[in-house]
C-alpha cells in the first residue's frame, strides 16, 4: 500500500490574516496547529508537505496546486471560524466529495472526543476552493469561533492546540489504518 502523503493547509498567511480577535490573527493559530499536525504525522510515518511553513500568502488555487503537484492521498485545510454573533461555537468539518465526507467523519468524531463538552456542528458538503480543485479527497476543518469567547480562550490554549492537532492526526490515522471511513 506504501506511505500515504497528506497535504496540510495552514489556512490563511500573510496579507490575509482570516478571523482576527483581540491579539490572534487566524493566520498564526493555523499555523501552529499546522505545523503540530505536519510533525505528529511525520512521526507516524506518513509523509507531509504544508502549503505553507511560515506567514506568507499563497493563494487559493496555489494551494491546491501544491497538493496536486505534491500528489496527495488526502488534502487538510485547518481553520478557525468567526460569525457575526458571540453566540455561533463548535467544530465542523466541510467536504465536497463522498471521499472526503468519510475522512471529514472521522477527523471530527476525534476532535469530538478530546472536547465532548463542545459543540459539534456536523460534517457538511461545501463548495470551497481548495476542496473543489484538488485531485485527492479534501478536508476543511473549522476549530471553534474565534468571535465566541469561550472557543477564543481554547483557540488560544497552547494545550488545546495540541490537542485539536493530536485529535486531527488521530482521525486521519484512523481512516487511513482502520479502513472504517464510512
């Protein structure tokens, strides 16, 4: 079967910070989480690329680009999400082909398990760029609402982003080695 490789997007970067609140910018959140990601699952002996390893833009379409070129069995876009109300919360996980629903599952159900007093707000099908031109499946990860106060105080836990990582790279580990991504 040989070693699977996983493409992980770091979302935002550069002149385009994402969601912003207080002193966090997205951009730096899914950049540590990231990066966290790349070297747990190198340590499980999957081979890892970012889309990008420092605060510099690349744009949508180049990120898919990398993935593709990068040949990919599966393709991860971490983010924080933010809302116009204090009140939106919760992890979700985005997909757009029936591939990438089963790996959505069953990163989400490991998020869930480390933070089962969040608020799961389901896996759902989405148009998003960097799910519809990539080659392989694709996942887009939303951790939490950088605009609730309760996520913001997790976004900004260092253990927590440890955490939402670890959760991450269990559930591509799962799908992967379990073969239960249904």
């Amino acid at each position: 079967m040989g070693v699977k490789r996983i493409c992980i997007d770091p979302g935002h970067g550069g002149r385009d910070p994402g969601a912003h609140v207080i002193s966090l910018s997205e951009k730096d959140f899914t950049l540590i989480v990231c990066s966290m990601v790349a070297v747990q699952l190198s340590q499980m002996e999957f081979e890892v690329t970012l889309t990008r390893f420092d605060d510099s833009y690349i744009g949508l379409r180049n990120r898919c680009q990398i993935a593709n070129e990068f040949d990919a069995d599966l393709f991860v876009s971490i983010h924080a999400n933010a809302a116009m109300t204090v009140r939106a919360k919760g992890f979700e996980a985005h997909y757009i082909s029936d591939a990438g629903k089963s790996y959505a599952r069953k990163i989400l159900q490991n998020i869930m398990r480390v933070f089962p007093e969040k608020i799961n707000r389901g896996v759902k099908q989405s148009n998003f760029t960097v799910l519809k031109y990539t080659k392989m499946p694709a996942v887009l990860i939303e951790c939490g609402f950088m605009t609730n106060t309760g996520n913001l105080f997790m976004i900004k836990d260092e253990r927590a982003e440890v955490m939402v990582a670890t959760a991450i790279c269990n559930g591509i580990k799962e799908a992967f080695n379990g073969g239960d991504i249904t």
